[in-house]
C-alpha cells in the first residue's frame, strides 16, 4: 500500500508539472483557452496525458488497456468491458471486489482525467 501512494504521490507531481508547463491550470474551465492561448483540443490533450499517467502508475499492473500498452491479468480487460467514466470512477473512488479504493490516495482530478482516459481510449 505504501508503494501505491509513493507512486500516486509521484504521478501527481508529474501531473502538476505536466498541466504548469502545458499552461494549463488544476481546473481547466472551456473559457480557459482565451486567456492562455490555448484550445480546447489542447486542454483535452493535457487531460488525457494526465489519464494516461494515473492509469500507467496505479491501473496498469492489474488492467489490461492497448491505448496504454497495459497487459494485467489480475482485474477486467478494460479493452473488453469498455467501461463509461461514470463507472470507472465510481470504481477507482470505491474499490470492489478484488480491486483497492483510491478515493483516499487519487485526487478528484486524477481521477476525473483517468475515468475519461479509460471510458475514450479501451476497445482502440
């Protein structure tokens, strides 16, 4: 458990700079894109790495996913289920069965950005 949260710990730093040097913010809003020059495609795009990121760190070692090169046996192949964001955030916040709850190690971002990674990216 101490592994997890060590690398939660480092995946949200990585997060941080990712967003600091994409220009982004912590709560990227749509209006956002005027004042920083970015577009919304660009904000989704930091997202998505952020999704990515959380997924390869903390999801990877049990879930298969192709989008993340993840071959896990232990928990569904998420290429075959296709789950929503909705429930796949209801998951990683609460756990169940053999899978561990991450609402108390993830922040509310990290798991927003992983839920739509995995709800847009399993079955490529």
């Amino acid at each position: 458990m101490a592994m997890i949260r060590t690398v939660s710990l480092v995946c949200g730093a990585t997060a941080a700079v990712v967003l600091t040097a994409c220009g982004g913010s912590s709560s990227p809003s749509p209006s956002s894109g005027a004042s920083t020059g970015q577009t919304p495609a660009t904000t989704q795009s930091a997202v998505a790495s952020e999704g990515k990121a959380v997924f390869v760190a903390n999801c990877a070692q049990c879930h298969t996913l192709a989008a993340a090169a993840a071959n896990g046996k232990i928990g569904p192949n998420l290429d075959q289920l296709q789950p929503d964001a909705a429930g796949v955030k209801t998951k990683v916040t609460n756990g169940g069965s053999r899978m561990p709850a991450f609402g108390d190690v993830l922040t509310a971002a990290q798991i927003d950005a992983v839920s739509a990674y995995v709800a847009e990216s399993a079955g490529e």
